[in-house]
C-alpha cells in the first residue's frame, strides 16, 4: 500500500487552460483551477493559459469548440473539462484527482 501512495505522489499534473481573453468567465475558471491545484496538488502541477484570440488557430488544432476549457495533458490519459470550473467537486471527479481529505 505504501508503494502506491510513493508512486502518486510521484505524478506530476500538467494541465492546459484555454481561454478567450480576459472575460469573467476565464479569470474564474483560472483562479478556480489554481485554487483546486494549491489545494490537492501542491507543487506537482503546470497551468498553462492559452487565449485563443491571440493564436486562433490553436483552437482548430487541439479542437477547442467551447470556453473555457481545460485539458488534462499529464498524467494520461487525456482529459476534459468545459466550463468555469466552479463545481470542485465535478472537476475532481473529470480530472481524476484524489482529494487531499481522501
């Protein structure tokens, strides 16, 4: 049992936030997910914002169809989420990661 709690521990989430701009709905969804990071994923997380209005055409490639939306790019396999991001619970669940209550 204690190797498995080594080898999650050892998991490093990098995660991809696409955007448009500054709207309300990406800054909450930006501080939503650093507030759900800070707290189950302390130091083993990268949040990468990509706002699509300054590269358009990153959203035909990676097949971005709505904003905000996260993309859980490590560990595989790939994930998910649209929206702001304000259902902790919802976003736990999507991104599969274990609360630090758990």
């Amino acid at each position: 049992m204690e190797e498995i709690n080594q080898s999650e521990e050892l998991v490093f989430w990098k995660l991809r936030l696409y955007v448009a701009g500054q709207t309300p709905k990406s800054v909450t969804a930006f501080a939503n997910l650093t507030k759900i990071c800070e707290q189950n994923l302390q130091g083993k997380y990268q949040i990468e914002v990509v706002d699509l209005v300054l590269h358009p055409h990153l959203a035909r490639e990676n097949q971005i169809f709505a904003i905000p939306t996260l993309i859980r790019q490590l560990p595989v396999p790939i994930r998910q989420i649209i929206g702001d991001l304000s259902n902790q619970e919802k976003v736990l669940l999507g991104l599969e990661i274990k609360p630090v209550n758990y």
